[in-house]
C-alpha cells in the first residue's frame, strides 16, 4: 500500500492546495531562511489535522544559526500533538539532537535526501559504455549499505527520502524509503543564484541576505549536453522525472512525495 | 597553522615539502577500480585520472620521502561509496596503512563507521563532503571518531570560530587555495570527468599539460564585466557548473523587464568560465590563526608541480606574515602584494572568504 504525501514549503501554498493526500510535508530541505516560523508550522499541523493528513517536519542543514532556528521549530513541535510527528533531516547535527540529544524520542526521524546520496546529474542515463558496476552505482545510494543502515536502525531511522531518478533506482539496504516526484534535487550551495539578483548586476561569492526571491522567480537552464532543463530554484538546482519506477514495492519505497510545485 | 599540499606524483613531495608544505595529501586510483567503474567513479572525488598516484607502489614512495622530511601523508578516500564498493575501498585502506600512510580523509559515514569498528587507532579525518556547517555536526562526527573536519568553502571565518569555540578537542582545517566551486562538494551530485570517459587518453594528455589552468588566469586577468562574458562552447569542457546554458527566467508574481533581465544576466554569470578561476582566502590567514584553525589546505591535485610550488612558497610566506601586524588592513594590503609579485596578477577580488 502506497502513501500519498504532498510537500509544501510556503505556508501561503497551503489553501490552494488540491488532491487527496494521507501526509503533508511541511518545511525546507535546501535554506534555513525559508524555514517557516512557529505559527506557519500551527497553520499547516491544523491543516493537515482537519483533512485527517499526518504531519512531517522538514528540516534544511543549517549554519550555527541556522541551527538555532531548527531548534526553536523543534522545541515548538515536540509533544504538540497526540502522535509523533515525523521530521526530515538533512543535517547530521539536526540528526544528533533528534536522534541523542534533546528531542531523542520527540520525533521519527527520516534522513532526507540531502543526506542519502544518490547521483542525480541529468547526464546519467545518456552514458555510453558503463560497465555495469558503474551503471548499478549511478542506480543506488550510499545510505543502503550495510553499516549505514545498521547505524540509523540503531537510531530509530527506519526511512530514507530519495530522489526518483532518471537512470533508475536500485536498492541494496533494508529501510522503507519515500520517493519524491517528479522534481529531484541535483546540487545547491549557499551563493544563491537569486538572492538580491534581481535589482542590480553582481557576482559574488558570498552569502547574501534576501527577501526570498526565489519564491518569485524559477529559471531553467538549457543545453543540448545535459539531456534534459534543469530548473533552478533559488539556491538549488532540480530535474524532473514524471515516470515511476514499475515496482515500488521491490524497491521497499511504500511512500510517495509529491510536489506540486519546486519545495522552495 | 600547517600547510596541506596536494601532489599526485612521487617527484612532487620533495620539492612541495621543500617549499613549506607540512602535510601532503593525495590519492590513489588503481586500474581494477577504474575498470569496474570507469574514471568517473572516482575513489576519491578527483574524476581526472593524472589527479591521482597510479598505484600503491608511488604512493610507497611517496610515504618514504615525506617521512624523511619530517612531513605527514594524509590519504584521501573521500568519495561516497554503495554496498558493493566497500570491501573493494576497505582494500584501499589495507593498502595505503601498509604503505605508511598517516590518516585517512573520508566523507562516508558508512566508512567511517566501519574504520571506527575495525581500526579504532586509525586517525580519521572529515572531508569537506562531510558538510560540517555546524557545531552540531562537528559534535557528530567527533563522537564517531574523527580527529580534523576539513570544513566546506561555504563556511565563513566568524561561522568557523564559532565551531573552535564549541568543539575544542577537534582540529579544523579550511580550504585556502584553488577550485571555487559555487556548489556544495557534499550536497552535489553531478558527474565530473565525462571529458576524460569521452577522449581518453588525448584528454589526460591537455589535462596533464594544465592548459586549462593557464586560460582561466586570462579570464582571470581580464577587466570587469568581461571575465564572466565568457561560458563553455569548447568542445571538452565537461564541468556542469560552466555549461553554456540557455538560461529563460519565470516570475511567479510581478516582476519588471529590468528585474527579469537583471537576474537572468546574474545568474548567467555563475555559469561563466570565471566560476571556474581559482579563488584565494590568503587575507583571512591571520583571522584563522587566532581562531585556532589547524591547517591550511591547497586544492589542485591535478595541477602541475610549478603552480603547486608556487601556490606553497607563497603561502608559507603568508603564514609568516601573520601576527607580525595587529593591523588587519595592513596585513591584507601585504598578502595581495605577495600575490601579484608571486602570480604575476592581481587576485581580482576571488575570494573564497569575502570581507
């Protein structure tokens, strides 16, 4: 039995949202300064009580204030609710309090798909003469292997996000895993391409602040070379794949993320 | 502070350690590895076949000639690696302690796990692919073990004092030389080297040659808007980060013609060959210092001997420049002279750690 999630990372995205869904995704993989403030995180645990969804928390990595801002959000959800909710880390000191520190208990946790490490470049699938350990390489991820998962089961992860990918997916470890469609992550960085990019010519290589523009614009970038548009969003770059791999439950993915637009 | 030298041939170590090197790092790529995974797969996260020692033997000798002199060898294994990867890697480790390398830089947690259980007296060091952005993290991967975190490009000095401050049995090194790559190492999943999968052999013939080094330092040497005016178009160049894209830009609410052509213009030009030019974080030495950072890491295995002598007598003279004046401003206005006397250009303000 597949479930059916959506994700949605602006709580103003929330009453246009449409679509039968067992579980809301709430929150930012890619920048702590999207992460939605405490009454953004009531708003969306109302409504997904309303509609009978269960709730998941998604955290982005985070610099030491970033960290703080985890934290209060953490704090905030712990205990909120009659059940656990689920949170979503894409950061290994997230992953320490949830998993040993403070909120060990208050959560399930899920490693995200920052921290599950798959290969996502476009080119992949256009590859010519792979032998076939480098073809099974591009189709699995590091956090199947063996010791990976003997230390997140020891943790109380018993989830992995991955990314559905263009090449195929093939899973070696025993976690239940959510596949998120149809964009999926290729790379991110902290020199965001849109903050404060819209106003005045610059080049910089620093973290700058901004006023979210990457909720105002997407921008694809296109060329013959990469095999398909990557859409860039922000800080991060995605691509899209529409189509499912043909057995899920081979796979042990028994859930999927849907994204109705680019979760930034 | 130590300096951490790249070398990816045995006729490196003696003159790089010569130079002011303290610590030398490198890998290896063997042959039953890039048979079964081709160049692209690396062991190491360096693609380019001529970035790393060809074989245990080199890497034997390499060990010898840095011990005679005093120097540490740090071995990189430092990619990520499935299931089926593991024993082949935990090979690598056999050999490279069996060479007399010193410690090991990894970026896999699954490795690092596995070395913690096996080899608990291994000295374990954190790759940049290990995304330390916070104290939290760095706590993490101390309870696993590791000894040093090389922290990623994006972490900024006051970010980084922070972390010392809250981690003081960890040793941190940063990167201070050469391959800016906008991305996050740990969070990027494109391929690199698919020029090398395509050409072969007359790839890893330019490559070796450095041709690439000498035409980013003219696009470095360029004037103002001209040095991002530039993208890929050449045939070969394989980087993601350079592509020449047709870039469109979508406003989801009011945007301006100014505003759209503005950002599109921006973000073009991160996709220029100037992205691919080396930065420098020589004027944050002293600030580093204070903090208590450990070492100062040179990227480049690839390059040729000539620019990594270069790039080690010039910071070891930096090193020497710092704490000898109180005065920040004073002390930067003498590293960006060093720079143009020792590159022969200005370093055009491609800073790795922006003031």
């Amino acid at each position: 039995m597949i479930e059916h999630a959506v994700f949605v990372a602006d709580a103003k995205a929330l009453e246009r949202l449409s679509g039968e869904y067992g579980r809301l995704y709430f929150g930012n993989e890619f920048c702590s300064r999207l992460l939605p403030d405490a009454a953004e995180v009531d708003a969306a645990r109302r409504f997904a009580r309303t509609r009978g969804m269960a709730f998941t928390l998604v955290t982005p990595y985070a610099d030491d204030e970033g960290l703080a801002a985890i934290a209060r959000l953490l704090e905030h959800c712990a205990g909120a609710g009659p059940e656990l909710a689920e949170a979503v880390i894409n950061d290994w000191g997230v992953f320490r309090s949830i998993t040993e520190g403070r909120w060990k208990g208050s959560f399930i946790p899920v490693l995200g798909r920052l921290l599950t490490k798959q290969k996502r470049d476009p080119r992949i699938p256009g590859l010519s003469g792979i032998p076939v350990e480098a073809q099974e390489y591009f189709r699995s991820c590091n956090a199947d292997s063996a010791a990976i998962s003997d230390f997140l089961t020891s943790r109380g992860v018993g989830r992995l996000e991955l990314d559905n990918l263009p090449q195929g997916l093939l899973r070696t470890g025993p976690l239940k895993a959510s596949l998120y469609v149809p964009f999926g992550y290729i790379t991110t960085t902290r020199l965001c391409f849109m903050a404060g990019a819209d106003e005045r010519p610059r080049y910089l290589r620093r973290v700058v602040p901004c006023a979210r523009e990457c909720r105002a614009y997407t921008a694809t970038l296109s060329s013959r070379s990469m095999g398909q548009d990557i859409i860039l969003k922000g800080n991060t770059q995605f691509f899209v794949n529409r189509s499912l791999p043909d057995d899920l439950e081979g796979l042990r993915v028994d859930r999927l993320v849907h994204q109705p637009v680019i979760p930034m | 502070m130590n300096i951490l030298a790249p070398v990816n041939k045995v006729e490196d170590v003696e003159q790089v350690i010569a130079a002011g090197a303290d610590e030398i790092y490198c890998g290896v790529f063997p042959a039953d590895w890039k048979r079964r995974y081709t160049n692209i797969v690396s062991p190491n996260r360096r693609e380019w076949t001529c970035a790393s020692l060809p074989s245990y033997d080199d890497l034997k000798q390499v060990v010898a000639i840095a011990h005679a002199r005093g120097a540490r060898v740090l071995f990189t294994l430092n990619a990520l690696y499935t299931e089926p990867q593991q024993a082949l890697v935990r090979e690598q480790v056999v050999a490279a302690r069996a060479a007399g390398a010193d410690a090991l830089i990894v970026a896999d947690l699954g490795l690092l796990l596995a070395l913690r259980a096996e080899r608990p007296a291994l000295e374990l060091h954190l790759s940049t692919g290990g995304t330390v952005f916070n104290s939290e993290s760095a706590k993490f991967f101390a309870s696993l073990g590791v000894a040093r975190i090389t922290v990623p490009r994006h972490v900024q000095p006051p970010e980084l004092a922070a972390m010392i401050r809250q981690c003081p049995g960890l040793q941190f090194e940063v990167f201070i030389l050469n391959s800016g790559c906008k991305n996050i190492d740990g969070f990027c999943t494109f391929l690199h080297g698919t020029s090398e999968l395509r050409y072969g052999a007359a790839w890893r013939l330019l490559k070796g040659l450095d041709l690439d080094r000498y035409f980013l330092a003219l696009v470095r040497a360029l004037s103002g808007g001209r040095q991002t005016a530039w993208n890929s178009r050449l045939p070969g160049a394989d980087s993601p980060c350079l592509l020449n894209y047709g870039i469109s830009v979508a406003a989801q609410g009011g945007a301006t013609a100014r505003q759209l052509r503005t950002l599109k213009e921006n973000i073009a030009s991160y996709f220029s060959f100037l992205s691919g030019a080396d930065p420098c974080g020589a004027c944050r030495v002293d600030e580093f210092r204070k903090m208590g950072v450990h070492g100062l890491k040179i990227v480049g295995r690839n390059y040729s001997t000539s620019k990594k002598l270069t790039d080690v007598r010039f910071l070891k003279q930096v090193v020497g420049l710092a704490g000898r004046d109180p005065d920040q401003t004073e002390f930067r206005a003498g590293v960006q002279a060093l720079y143009r006397e020792m590159y022969g250009m200005r370093c055009g303000g491609l800073c790795y750690y922006p003031l």
